[in-house]
C-alpha cells in the first residue's frame, strides 16, 4: 500500500466506495429505462401510428441498437466509423484528419503537419502510459 492510500482514512473509502455503488445502481436502473422504453417502441408502435418521422426511425433503429453492432462488417472489428458515400473508415486518429484536411483544419505545410501529428502522438502516449499505469496497479492489488 503507498502513502497516498494510506493517509485515506477508512471513512473515505467507505464514503467513496458507497457513492460509487450509488451510481453504478442509478446508470443501471436509467439504462434498463431506456431499454424498456425501446422495447415499449419497437412493440407498440405500427407503421401507419408513426406519422412522425422520428418514430418511424425509432421503430427502425431500436432492434439494431438493442442487438448490439455487427462488428463482423465493421474495419477492423472496431468503432468509431466513419462512412461516406458507402465507404467505412475506421481508426479516430486517421478520421479526425481525414476531416480536418477536408474542412481546412489541418496544417497549410508540412510543418504544420507534423506539429499536428506530432502533439496527436504525444497524447497517444499519455494515454498509453496511463493504461499501463492503470493495468499495473489492478495487478498488484
């Protein structure tokens, strides 16, 4: 145990481990909402009661949320994806510039390229060393 946890006091684990407990229980309850709520749609509703156009697409895309995504079809198994005119990019990285360069947000050189590229790495990488810090204090727990 480091210092740090061990100048917690009993009292604030407990605190903190029952408001954690506290909203883990509010997100279920709010997501078996939701999904009652899609059930209540998908059942309920026929074509001709959805007059308006957003419960029709509700009526459509409730089962395909539900079910989960077909991540067979999906680039590399994974998510985000970004389809155009039927053809998926996938990766948040290449996505972001892709857009970028598209809107006018990326770099006017290759300089400026590179210091763009360069800052999104960096970020990768604390983002990294902090799954490796995470996945290394789980094991020594």
């Amino acid at each position: 145990m480091s210092d740090s946890e061990a100048a917690v006091s009993p009292l604030k684990r407990s605190v903190n481990l029952v408001l954690r407990t506290v909203f883990h229980a509010l997100c279920f309850v709010l997501f078996c909402g939701v999904l009652a709520y899609g059930f209540y749609i998908w059942f309920t509703i026929s074509e001709e009661q959805a007059t308006v156009p957003l419960l029709n697409d509700l009526k459509v895309l409730t089962p395909f949320f539900f079910t989960n995504w077909n991540f067979v079809t999906m680039p590399f198994g994974q998510m985000p994806v970004l389809d155009i005119d039927g053809k998926k990019y996938c990766q948040s990285i290449p996505i972001a510039r892709l857009l970028g360069k598209k809107y006018g947000l990326a770099g006017d050189n290759a300089e400026e390229d590179f210091e763009i590229d360069q800052n999104v790495e960096f970020i990768n990488d604390i983002r990294a060393s902090e799954t490796n810090l995470t996945c290394m204090k789980r094991r020594l727990r």
